[in-house]
C-alpha cells in the first residue's frame, strides 16, 4: 500500500522547552508596508484563482505586498517555557507557525537566499552558497519543466510543534497546505502567477541550512508577474 498514515496529532500534558534554528542572515532588507489596501472583490478572486506555470520577474514591492497579506504576524502572545501563540493570515496547529518562508531570488546572474521575517516584515538575507543554490534549482526547474527568477520554499521547524505535539507531522503538512492556499489566493488577488512545487526539497534545503536536526524542507512555490517574457 502507497498510503503511509501519518498518526493522529496528540497535545503534550505539558510544554517541553525547544531549540530555534538560528538562520545564518547577514544582513536585513525592511520591506515597506503596502501604502493602502487596495479593494478588490473577494468573490471574484477565488472564482478565477488557478495554477499559472509562466513567471515574469516580480518586483520587492510586489513581494512585500504578498507576504504582507500572506504571512505576516499580526498578533504574538508569551507562553511558558519560552514558547510563543502566533496570529498570521494562515491558520496553524496550536497557533504554533512552525514554517518558515525562504525566498531565493535570481539577481544579477546568482541566486540569493533570503529568510522571511514575519515580525519586522523585512528580508534576511542569508549566508548560502549560491553555486549550490543554483545546481538544486537547476535541477528542480529541469525536472519540472518550469523556470522563474523567484522561488519561495517552506521550512518547518519542526520542533515548534513537536514540543507541543506527539505525532505533530500531520500538522505541520497540513500548517504547510493552509499556506499554500492562502498565498495562492493573495498572488491572484494581487494579479500575480503562482504555482505549488509538490516536491519537499529535501535533503537539500537541510543540508543548504546545515541542520538536520531542526529544520525540513516541506514544499515550496513559484511567483511572478504575468509579463513573462
Ligand atoms: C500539493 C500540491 C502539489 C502540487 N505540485 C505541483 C507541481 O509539482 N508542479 C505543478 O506544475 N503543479 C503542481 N500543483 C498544482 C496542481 O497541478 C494544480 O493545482 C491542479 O492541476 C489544479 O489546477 P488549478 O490549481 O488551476 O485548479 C500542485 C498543487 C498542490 C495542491
């Protein structure tokens, strides 16, 4: 059989205390806030939301406007053990967000990784080599016969909902499916092209990372403007 239950989610009797991943950011973009909302019909958005597969280059000002709307932390409240409750445009098991977003963008002829700050909304950019970023991306764009200049991979710290959790990987999959459904119907609203990549881009996000015992790659997406050209 194909199928591999994953076990039913189960709360701990008590917090266990956790390690965060520090990500090895070298220096920090702040992204501005969208200057105002601009409306569009809900309705209309989720009527014609589909998967694009061409990508023109997308701007940081249209970055900041989808994570913006997609992922950034409006509420955070202090729990014990040092553990944190988060609100942010996507729902989350426990309110525990155990997915970070990794955004790698082609700029000038490489490719640059960058850590999504949901607090600051700001970008972080991160110390990977971009040689090896670009032979994964190759690769990944050969396999599925679709480019772009931005990509955007999501990684779980698992251990923020394993230490709340016993059998927390359906929920960090299905944390990573509401995800993916809010940023798909943000990227239309904001009339972008968006597309999940079913593969979890493991092993090669933890060991880019160089930590296997905190984080995993889990999924990731393509973005961009429609203008491909
Ligand atoms: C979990 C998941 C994985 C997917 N993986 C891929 C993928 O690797 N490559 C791709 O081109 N589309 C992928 N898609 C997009 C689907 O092919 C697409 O949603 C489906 O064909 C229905 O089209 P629609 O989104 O326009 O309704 C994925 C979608 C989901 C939800």
């Amino acid at each position: 059989m194909d199928f591999i239950e994953l076990e039913s989610p189960e709360r701990r009797a008590h917090l266990i205390p956790f390690r965060t991943f520090r990500y090895p950011v070298t220096e920090i973009i702040y992204l501005s806030p969208p200057s105002q909302n601009e409306a569009v019909d809900f309705f209309r958005v989720v009527k014609s939301r589909s998967t694009r597969r061409d990508f023109g280059q997308i701007s940081l000002q249209q970055l900041s406007k989808l994570f913006w709307f997609s992922a950034k932390t409006s509420l955070e409240i202090n729990l014990d053990e040092g553990h944190k409750w988060y609100h942010k445009p996507s729902p989350s098991g426990g309110g525990r967000h155990p997915i970070d977003h990794i955004i790698f963008r082609y700029e000038r002829d490489k490719w640059i990784a960058f850590l999504y700050d949901s607090i600051a909304h700001a970008l972080g950019k991160l110390k990977i080599d971009s040689a090896d970023i670009g032979f994964w991306i190759d690769d990944l764009f050969s396999t599925l016969g679709i480019n772009a200049t931005t990509i955007v991979w999501n990684v779980a710290q698992f251990h923020r909902s394993t230490s709340v959790y016993k059998n927390a990987s359906a929920l960090i999959y299905r944390d990573e499916g509401a995800i993916q459904g809010t940023f798909g119907l943000v990227a239309e609203a904001l009339n972008l092209n968006f597309c999940t990549i079913g593969v979890s881009g493991e092993p090669t996000i933890s060991k880019l990372l160089m930590s296997r015992e905190l984080i995993r790659g889990i999924g990731g997406f393509y973005i961009g403007s429609k203008n491909a050209q």
